[in-house]
C-alpha cells in the first residue's frame, strides 16, 4: 500500500538519527499547525472536499502520541 506524502514526512522525522526527541516534537508540533491553518483556509472556501487533510493531522497526532508529547494545547477543554 503506498503511503503519503505526509506519512512519509512523519516517517522521515521519527527515524531521524541525528535530530533529538525534543526537535522532532517540534517538527511534528510544526505540520500540525501548518496542516490545521490549511484544513480552516479549506473549510473556508466555497468548496470544501476532504483532501486528505484529516488523515494527515491523524498521522502527526499518532507520531506526537508515540513520542509521548503532549498532544493537549494550551487552553484546550479537557473531559
């Protein structure tokens, strides 16, 4: 099964020798956003398909999770 350009992006990072933990949690802290900022500009726009922005933001969340970062935002509601 082929992956994604931002699965392998993901993959890319995590196996990163040379980068430490705390680096690739801002990396990944970083598409996050740039993949948040995309998916709200789509959302706002006439047309809105789902282009597979989801399936990448679920990608970045499972490698923050498997890193152990805090996946929570400042301010966000908890249950």
């Amino acid at each position: 099964m082929p992956i994604t350009a931002m699965e392998k992006t993901v993959r890319d990072i995590l196996f990163d020798n040379r980068m430490r933990r705390n680096g690739k949690i801002d990396r990944l802290r970083e598409l996050r956003n740039e993949a948040r900022g995309i998916q709200r500009a789509g959302s706002e726009s006439a047309m809105s398909a789902d282009d597979g922005l989801q399936d990448d933001l679920r990608v970045i969340e499972k490698a923050l999770h498997d890193l152990d970062a805090d996946v929570m935002e400042k301010g966000a509601a908890t249950l």
